[in-house]
C-alpha cells in the first residue's frame, strides 16, 4: 500500500482484491471501519485503521 494517509475505495479494493461493491456492503454491515470525509464528496480510509483492521481480522481468522 502507498505511505498515505487516507486510502481511496479504488485503491482499497485493489489492495484487499475486491469489488467497491463489496467494500460498500462490508462497510454496511459493519464488516469494515467507516470511512473519513477527505472533502465534501470524497471518502477514504485511515491507513493506520486499515492496517488494524486487517491485522485484527487476520488474527481472528481460524485456523
């Protein structure tokens, strides 16, 4: 991932190989972190609360 501060859902759904769409309905279900209003009509993601996010779901993957 790029050392920004905010991740764009374009970028997101490459990095996590899924659709937008899934994105979204991970985010409506409560499956992914909100994202931060980055201006009045742009969204993204803190890098930081990506990164836990996938941690923290990695780790409560069974094995």
């Amino acid at each position: 991932m790029k050392n920004k501060e905010f991740i764009r859902i374009n970028d997101l759904a490459d990095y996590l190989g899924i659709s937008k769409v899934t994105i979204w309905r991970w985010r409506k279900s409560g499956q992914l972190p909100k994202p931060t209003a980055i201006s009045p009509k742009i969204v993204g993601w803190k890098r930081e609360t990506i990164e836990a996010w996938i941690e923290e779901s990695a780790s409560a993957m069974p094995y």
